[in-house]
C-alpha cells in the first residue's frame, strides 16, 4: 500500500469515528431538545392555565355571592367576563393535555364549569324574581357544590400535569447521562484509534528515516558498503531504492575519480620527474660542458619544470580534498613543533619581502592527534598568503594558544586583509 494510501486510510477511520460520535451527540441532543420543548411548550403552559383557572374559580366564587346579596349589576358583568376567560383557559388546555387521566380530569372539569355557569344562570333568575332567599340556597348548595367539583379536578389536573413534569425531567436526566456517557466513550475511542494510527505511521516513517538518515552519514563518511534493506512498495521504500542506486553510482564515481587521479598522477608526475631531472643533468655538466646561454636556458628549464610539479602536486591535492580522497594519517603531533617547520621554511621567503616574521604561544604543552605534513601544509598555506598580502615593513605573527580542551593557532599580519565579498569562497 502506497504512503498516502495509508495515511488516507488512518485519517478516513478518524473522521469516521468522530462523524459517529457526531452523530450520537446530534441525536441525544435532539432527544433532549424534544423532552425540553414537551415541558416548555406543553407541561408548563398547562400548569400556567390550571393556575389561572382554579384561580378564577375563587374569585367567580366571590364575585357570584356578592351579586346575590347586594344584587349589583357590576358584579355579574365581572362574572360574566371571568367566567368567558376561565372557559377559555379550559378550552385551551385541551392542546395540553396528553394522559387519558388528564385529558378525563379537565373533560369533567369543564362539564362541572358548564354546569355551574347554568346553576349561576338560575340564580340570576331567581334575584330578577325577587326570590333572594333561594337564589341564596341554590348558589351555596348546588352552586359551591359544582364550583368545588371543578376545583377538584382542577387540582387533580395540577398534580396529574406536574407528575410528568417530574417523569419528563427524570427521563430527560437519564437521558443526559447516557449522552454523554456515549459520547464521552466514542470520543476517547477516536482519540485512541487517531493516536494508534498516527503513531504506527509516524513509527514506520521515522524507522525508514532513521535508517535512510543513517546510510546518508556513512555515504558522506565514506563508509557505506552494504545496500539499505528494503521491504514494501510505498513511498519510503522507493526512495530507499533510489537511494540505494545512488549509493551504488557514488561508489562506482569514487572509484572512476581514484583512477582518473592514479592516471593523472602517473601520466603527469613521470615526464615531469624525466624533464627536471634531465635539466639538473644538465646543469650539472654531466653529458659536457654548457656555454653560458645554454646554462642559462637549462636554469630556466630547471626552475620551470620544479614549478611545474609544484603546481602539478598542488592541484591533485586539491582536487583529492574537494573529493574526499586525500589521505590523512592521524598520529601524536607536537602544534609547535608543526609551527617551527612552517616558520622556519617561510622565513627566507619573509626576509627577501621584507616582511617580519614572528611566533608566540600561549601555554606551554600542545599535543594533539593529527596529519604532521598536512597540518604543516596548513600552516605554510595561511602564512604564505599573510606574506604575500603584507607590505614592506609590515608584520606577521603566527600564535600557539592553548584554549582548555582546544588548541588554536592564529595567523595575524598587517597586511590588506581579505575582500569582504571574497569570504564566503575561502574554505
């Protein structure tokens, strides 16, 4: 399976996870939003109406006695008007019930309300009669016998309508709890598969990379030899296999670079050798005598052909070093002995520029694990160019400083230093 097929697939199961868990808490929570809007929109205006109607059975009650006694007008016609708004108070409950008890409870309340607006009717009549006295009667016998009738089921209709209120709010309770108890154990199920996933991904990525990272150091080093193991067919592994064929042409460059130097070396060295030697032959009178022109055409050929080789050693050297074959052997080195040499051979060449050349150390032991031609080679390097670049009369000064568990060696002169736009070439 390809790398991005599987990171595809572990991210696909994630989000499949918490999809699911989205959809159990969209769930739950419309359940809930339903209980609630059952006791908002339904529970609690019935219990608001049941209110208000038993209520106005107390104050109908009231108003009913005063109009019989003092048989004012104004007492019947607020009668009248409480009595149409409890009607309608009954009437609206009936979109708010739900029970066959409440729904038989507020169908005989509203017959006992209608039966006692009939038995106030009579009383009406009676007054209008003049029969005071058995207006009296009927409204506390019959009359408060229905009124009670009707706050009876009133009442009995509160405590119905606020039972399920209660078992409303209990269900919508447990509901909670098994929301988030559902949830709470999806979410962690996706975290846990999200972290499985990632960590087997990011486990394999990082061991192929570990590896790959590893053979990439021992190509620099120079030392990879054996070809990376490689095992399945994603991206990883085709770029283990690429870096395989890579070490291999490298391996394969290397070796053609060492011959081409061997060859160069040979090829180069030899006629160069044959020439110089046979120009001090010739300086040397050997095959005869020279004439001062021919000797001075035979110097000429001497010095040529030793600068030559110089240039010719010189430039395989650095192209040795620029390709990580030059050879280094690293044994006990005493820095100042190393100092002295570099000094002591350049010291003619300071002398005849007119430069002064001077040592110092700071430290008196200076030991360490090095090349002592190349680091001589070194040393000759910097302390030439300081000569070469220093003014008659001016300075160079070569120091030996022991700096705790390093050792320094600084090439300071007087000289006019290096163009800034030229350091980023020296190496």
């Amino acid at each position: 399976m390809r790398l991005a097929s599987k990171i595809f697939v572990t991210s696909s199961l994630v989000v499949a996870v918490l999809l699911a868990v989205g959809v159990l808490s969209l769930a739950a929570v419309d359940r809930l939003v339903r209980v609630n809007r059952g006791i908002t929109e339904q529970s609690v205006p019935a219990v608001r109406s049941i209110a208000a109607a038993r209520d106005a059975m107390l104050s109908l009650a009231r108003l009913e006695m005063r109009f019989v006694v003092l048989r004012d007008v104004q007492y019947s016609s607020l009668w009248d008007e409480r009595a149409a708004r409890t009607a309608e108070d009954l009437g609206r409950l009936r979109q708010f019930v739900r029970t066959k008890e409440e729904k038989a409870l507020l169908t005989e309340a509203t017959a006992a309300f209608d039966a006692y607006r009939a038995k106030v009717e009579e009383e009406r009549a009676l007054v209008a009669r003049g029969d005071r006295v058995a207006a009296v009667e009927l409204a506390e016998t019959e009359a408060r016998a229905l009124a009670e009738r009707v706050e009876g089921r009133l009442d009995g209709l509160m405590e119905a309508t606020h039972s399920g209120v209660l078992a409303a709010q209990a269900d919508a309770a447990r509901l909670e709890a098994r929301t988030w108890t559902r949830v709470l154990t999806a979410l962690v199920a996706a975290v846990l598969l999200a972290l499985i996933g990632t960590a087997w991904v990011a486990a394999r990525l990082t061991r192929s990379l570990r590896v790959l990272s590893s053979a990439t150091r021992a190509v620099s080093a120079g030392s990879f030899h054996e070809p990376i193991a490689v095992g399945g067919g994603d991206e990883v592994a085709d770029l283990a296999r690429a870096f395989n064929a890579m070490a291999e042409q490298l391996r394969r460059v290397d070796e053609t670079k060492q011959e081409m130097f061997a060859a160069i070396s040979h090829e180069l060295r030899s006629p160069l050798t044959s020439m110089r030697e046979a120009a001090h032959l010739l300086r040397d009178s050997v095959p005869g005598p020279l004439n001062p022109k021919q000797s001075r055409l035979v110097e000429i050929i001497g010095r040529s052909s030793d600068r030559l080789l110089r240039l010719v050693n010189q430039i395989l050297e650095l192209s040795r070093l620029r390709a990580g074959i030059l050879p280094i052997e690293r044994r006990p080195v005493d820095l100042e002995r190393v100092v002295t040499r570099a000094v002591e051979e350049l010291r003619p060449q300071a002398d005849e520029a007119g430069v002064m050349l001077t040592r110092g150390r700071v430290g008196q032991n200076f030991p360490c694990l090095g090349d002592d031609d190349r680091l001589v080679q070194v040393v000759v390097n910097l302390v030439a160019n300081a000569i070469r670049f220093t003014q008659r009369g001016g300075s160079v000064t070569v120091k030996l400083i022991a700096a705790g568990a390093e050792m320094e060696i600084q090439v300071e002169d007087t000289g006019i230093g290096n163009p800034a736009a030229a350091l980023p070439h020296i190496f």
